[in-house]
C-alpha cells in the first residue's frame, strides 16, 4: 500500500470522529499557541531592556556626592556636596580607561513659553554630557566650551518638553524661562524614551553648568564648584572593572582620603544594572517557553490516549485488513500518519491563535512583544515531534495484533 492510499484511510478515520479529533487537537493548539505568545513577550520584555541600555549609552558609570551625618541620621546620597567640577575635568586626563565624565547639577522646576508652562527637570552640564549618553541634536547645535566659559543663557531641550511648550512648531530660537531666567533654545535633543524605572528620558532641559550655578540655581551654588553627580563613559573593549578602580583610586587622592576612611562618593556601574536585568529578562522568557511547552506535552499524552482508544475501538478493522494483504508497517504507518496529522493541524491552528494573542496583548494591554519566526517553526516541529513520540506507542501496538486475534475481538 504506498503512501497517499495510507494517508487517505488516516485522513478518513479522523474525519469519521471530529468532535474527538477536534478535542484531542486541543491540547496541541494551546500549547503551541502558549509557546508563541510566552516567547513574544519574553522577547518583547528582553527588547525593550535591550532599548534601554542604548538609550541610556554604553558603559555608563555614575558617581554620586557622599551622603550627610547629622545627629545620628544618616542623609541620602547627594545629601553632603564631596564631587566637584575638577573632578569631572581630572578623570579622564587621569585614568586611560575613562573617554568622557560629565559633571552634573540637577534640580526640578516649572518651564515657562509664552502661555505654556510644563513642570520638568533640568541639569547644568557640559558638551561631553551627550557625549557620555551617546545624545544627539536632532534639530539646532548643541552648546560648547564658549557657552560654558560666558555662562550664556541658552538650552537644549527634549522631544517631551519641546511637544508640550511649543506643540508642532519650531523651538529653535525662542526663549524659556526656568525660575524666571529667560534661556534661547538652541537645540532639541533625539528621542531617548523611558528608562529602565519608566522615567521619561525626553522630559529634560540641558543648560551650561555655568549657567546653572550662577543663573538658575542660587547664589549659594554659584560660590561653589560641588556637582551632585558625574556621569563617567569608559572606552569601549576596556574593562569596567578596572575602570571603576581606577576612578575610586583617583577620587580618593584628590579627596585626600586616608586608607581607612571610607569613599565619601557612591559608585554605581549602570551598564552592570542593565545587563543583569536583560539577563534575568532572557531567564524569564526561557522560563515562560518552558512552562508553555508543557500544555505540549500534556498534548501529547492526550494523543496518546486517544489513539489507544482508537486501536482498541479499530480492531476487528485492524484484523480484517491484515487479513487482506496489509503489512504490519501499513498499520503502523496509518496510525502515525493519524498522529501527525492531528498535531500539524492542531500546531497550525496554534500558530493563527498564538500570534492573533500576541498582537491583542501588544494592542490592548501595551505590553512588549516581539514575535519570532524560529519560535513559530520550533513550535510547530515540535508539535510534529510530539505527534510521532506519542503516536509511535498505540501504532506500534495495532501493528503487531494477530490477523486471527483481530478478527475475534468483540
């Protein structure tokens, strides 16, 4: 008996019986549908980290000013100004490893426009800021060494800021205020989108650090030359480890700090933050595939069963046609081909549904996902995979009754 002769009987068999055919199905559509949509939002979450970490720019260190003791009670970091201006400036004169370090001032306020006003954040910093954060200016310039040295009045501003204050229009050249001080914009920077805490990145306006202590910020800031934070880019290919210790070495000179002491800075590696995230994103979205196989699996042990059944309710047919001529491998194949068969369909039914489920959760509950044309195949051939294992067990038992036995069975 060829091929397409056995397909046609198996075919027929299962159509005989749709409403078991259809049940048996089930468990091989939601899981395969279950291993797509886990995947895409695995996927999707470890993609949206990805993001993050280019948008916050390669390895990122960031130094914070020591925390205050007062009676007992401990500040929080930034509490006690300990990180200076010079600071900043020395790293990466000092220490091969470090490309660039930005000092920064940082405060919150209303940004007023004409009739507009938006509540935003705003940072004094230097140029080498959007060199740390791999920043671009999308629209205008950025400001420079001249803009620091005159404390000249002017900002960059983020796509968040520029949408609220202006709307549609351009904001080149027009004047803010920030606590009163008028600031021309003279850039607008590229879209970052949130951090890794949901914080909207683009909500930020960016002004000369000598502006901002001797402008905006207070009298008291423009005696000093503390920063509250230095945002630290080490080269690529060079170890960040090393980096770190080299920059604690150096801080800890400048700071005259004794062996003893401890550091009157915090240090965090950023991109160490990120990386752990992304991976604890990828564990999860192995785990979440993992857990979605086993309705597979439990596919799988239905098809089983139900093919048992089916032996043992096809048994005079079984005897009948072996006693007409068909091979021990005919049955076995028909049967086989019954297994698949039930798995390829359900696997395809899986695939419509498991990537229609990923679309309504990327359109309804805004969750990340990202769809994978490897999970989609994996999936399906596993589906076939499961389809053969737990088929082979119940053809293999039809394949080997006795013609005589067959025939008897009531």
């Amino acid at each position: 008996m060829n091929f397409l002769a056995t397909l046609r009987i198996a075919l027929l068999a299962l159509r005989i019986n749709k409403m078991r055919s259809a049940l048996t199905m089930l468990g091989i559509i939601i899981g395969v549908a279950a291993v797509i949509v886990m995947i895409a939002i695995g996927n999707g979450a470890q993609a949206k980290v990805e993001n993050q970490i280019r948008s916050l720019g390669a390895n990122i260190i960031l130094v914070l000013s020591g925390s205050a003791l007062s009676s007992g009670a401990r500040g929080g970091h930034g509490s006690q100004p300990t990180l200076f201006e010079d600071d900043a400036y020395a790293l990466p004169k000092e220490v091969e490893s470090i490309q660039a370090a930005a000092p920064t001032l940082r405060s919150t306020g209303q940004v007023v426009a004409g009739n507009a006003n938006w509540s935003t954040t705003f940072y004094g910093t230097t140029p080498d800021y959007l060199e740390v954060r791999e920043w671009s200016v999308v629209e205008g310039r950025p400001f420079d060494a001249s803009d620091i040295h005159g404390a000249t009045k002017v900002a960059l501003i983020g796509q968040t800021v520029a949408k609220n204050l202006f709307g549609d229009a351009s904001p080149i050249d027009q004047v803010i205020r920030v606590r009163k001080v008028p600031l021309t914009v003279i850039g607008v920077l590229d879209r970052k989108g949130q951090s890794m805490t949901g914080q909207d990145q683009d909500d930020i306006v960016l002004m000369p650090i000598s502006t901002a202590r001797k402008r905006v910020l207070g009298a008291a800031l423009a005696r000093s030359k503390s920063v509250g934070s230095i945002m630290v880019k080490v080269r690529p290919g060079e170890n960040m480890a090393a980096a770190e210790a080299g920059m604690r070495e150096l801080l800890r000179q400048r700071h005259r700090l004794q062996t003893e002491q401890e550091d009157d800075f915090f240090v965090r590696n950023l991109s160490e933050i990120l990386e752990a995230q992304e991976a604890s994103s990828r564990v999860m979205a192995l785990l979440l595939a993992a857990v979605a196989s086993v309705s597979l699996l439990v596919g799988g042990i239905g098809i089983m069963n139900i093919m048992l059944v089916s032996v043992t309710e096809r048994t005079r047919e079984i005897g009948l046609r072996m006693a007409v001529g068909a091979r021990a491998r005919d049955i076995l194949t028909q049967f086989l081909v019954e297994a698949v068969t039930l798995s390829l369909i359900g696997g395809l039914v899986g695939i419509l549904l498991g990537v229609g489920g990923a679309l309504l959760i990327a359109a309804w509950a805004q969750w990340p996902t990202e769809l994978s044309a490897t999970a989609i195949v994996l999936a399906v051939g596993f589906a076939a995979a499961v389809g053969v294992f737990f088929g082979y067990y119940p053809a293999r038992k039809a394949s080997q009754l006795l013609p005589i036995e067959a025939l008897r069975y009531e």
